[in-house]
C-alpha cells in the first residue's frame, strides 16, 4: 500500500485521494479554483481625449463670461456715442440747415461703428429714395441693432425718435433731439450702475461654472 500511494504522488509530488487534488486552492490552475478570473481594471479611463473635454468646457465657460462682461463695458460707451451723434446730428441740421442724407453722412464718417454704421445705412436708405424718413431710420436701427450692446430702453427711445425726423418744424424738432438726449442719459447712468455692479462678476462667474461642470464631469 506505501508503494501504491507513493506511485499515486508521482514526480509531481501532489497527493490525490480517490482523485482529488489536495493542493492548496492558492497553487492551483485558475480554471481549478473554482473562482472566476477577474479582469484589471485599469482606473482613470478616457485619458487624453477626457482632459481635452474638461479644457474646452472651462474655455467656453469662460469665453461666454468675458463676453457679458465686455457688453456691460461697451453699452456705456456705445450710449456716449450715440448721444455725441445726435448733438452733431442736430447741429447740423438745426445750426447748418444740411439736408438729412448729407448730415447723416457726416455724422457717419466722424462716428465709429457701430453707431457710425446706424448713420451710414440711414443716409443710403434716404438717397435710395424707397421709403419715408421714419420707414429709413427703423431699417437703418434693425440692420444695425444686433451689432451693438445697447438694450430695449435704448430701442425704443431712438425707435421713437426716428418718427420724428421730418415731421415737425425746426424747433419742435431740436425738441425732440433734446428728449431723446434726456432718455439716452438716464439709459447711461443705468449702463453705468450694471457695469459696476456686474462687470467683474461675469468675468468671474464664468471661470466658476465652468471649473463646476469639469468637476461634475470628471
């Protein structure tokens, strides 16, 4: 019986009882186990392609922050010009007697876009002869308008404005050029407010959501 279970260990050196094997489960074959194999998980998936992800997000977020903060700082600005135009505008036509196309010209040439650009499709509305003074003046603010960073108050205070060119007399005219003044100033004093208030917290703001959503995202 020695001889039979010594001939049973073999060169292996592994002893069987009635063909079992006695190895401990750690030395076995996987597929012996009696355990599943797991697979490696390799950790941090996506890589390269996730950090580029993470990069855009926080650049556009950023981007869309600066934008609102530069149209908070350009509608002042915007407005000053607007109001420089209309006292040029009147005193060409009020003080120089210069027929609107010319002075709008005029005022167009001296004024940078995109109010100098309101002036200048307003005086080629009015040489094309298509439309009445108040019809040119609204084409001329709507082919414009998106181009600027005023606001509605600012829309409707020029809109109303444009109704009146040609409609009255001298005088009642550069009364009505002294009323949209009047409007556009307390428009700037507002843009003013906006700007002091807000301006560097959309700059910030934008850093912000956009550092959130990578995180939220990673």
């Amino acid at each position: 019986a020695p001889a039979d279970a010594a001939a049973g260990q073999g060169a292996t050196g592994v002893s069987t009882v009635s063909g079992v094997d006695a190895r401990p489960a750690s030395r076995r074959h996987p597929a012996q186990s009696g355990r599943p194999r797991r697979r490696a998980v390799r950790a941090g998936g996506g890589g390269p392609m996730k950090w580029l992800g993470a990069w855009l997000i926080l650049a556009a977020s950023t981007w869309m922050g600066m934008a609102a903060a530069r149209a908070l700082y350009e509608r002042p600005r915007q407005l000053r010009q607007l109001k420089a135009a209309l006292r040029a505008f009147e005193a060409e036509v009020m003080y120089g007697h210069t027929p609107l196309a010319e002075a709008s010209q005029h005022i167009a040439r001296q004024t940078a876009a995109p109010i100098g650009e309101l002036f200048a499709q307003f005086a080629a509305a009015l040489h094309a002869c298509e439309t009445s003074v108040a019809e040119a003046w609204e084409k001329s603010l709507r082919a414009v308008w998106g181009k600027t960073a005023l606001k509605q108050g600012e829309w409707e205070v020029m809109k109303q404005f444009g109704a009146t060119l040609g409609q009255y007399d001298r005088l009642t005219q550069q009364q009505q050029i002294a009323l949209a003044l009047a409007h556009l100033e307390r428009e700037e004093a507002e843009a003013l407010d906006d700007q002091a208030r807000y301006g560097k917290m959309a700059k910030s703001l934008g850093v912000l959501a956009g550092l959130l959503l990578v995180i939220l995202l990673m």
